[in-house]
C-alpha cells in the first residue's frame, strides 16, 4: 500500500492517535489581520473526526 505524499507532508499523528493538520489562512494578506488572529493560526488544530477514516488509508503506515 502507497502512502499519499502529499497527505503525508500536511498531517501529523500524535502519540495518542489524534491527526493534527495547520490552519489556512497564513501565507498572505497578513497585513489586514491582527497580531492575535495570526499567532492563532500559527498552532495545530485537531482534524475534525468525520475525516480520519480517510486520511488513515492516505497515510496508513503513521499509525
């Protein structure tokens, strides 16, 4: 079984299983959003459960 690359350089698995994935919206026009909502999108979020069957087949071998 292949792993997805590009899945596999987007997602992380933690030690406990959960898959934590970067926000979007930190690439340009950060001049307009306060200091606050980018240092926000700076940290890793949780991938939304509904989606983790999914990315298991994208990424099988991180788990």
């Amino acid at each position: 079984m292949k792993t997805n690359r590009s899945a596999a350089k987007r997602f992380k698995v933690t030690a406990t299983g959960k898959i934590l994935h970067k926000k979007s919206g930190k690439s340009h026009l950060l001049r307009k959003k306060s200091r606050k909502r980018k240092r926000h999108l700076k940290q890793e979020k949780e991938l939304f459960s509904g989606y983790y069957s999914h990315i298991k087949k994208c990424i099988p071998y991180k788990f």
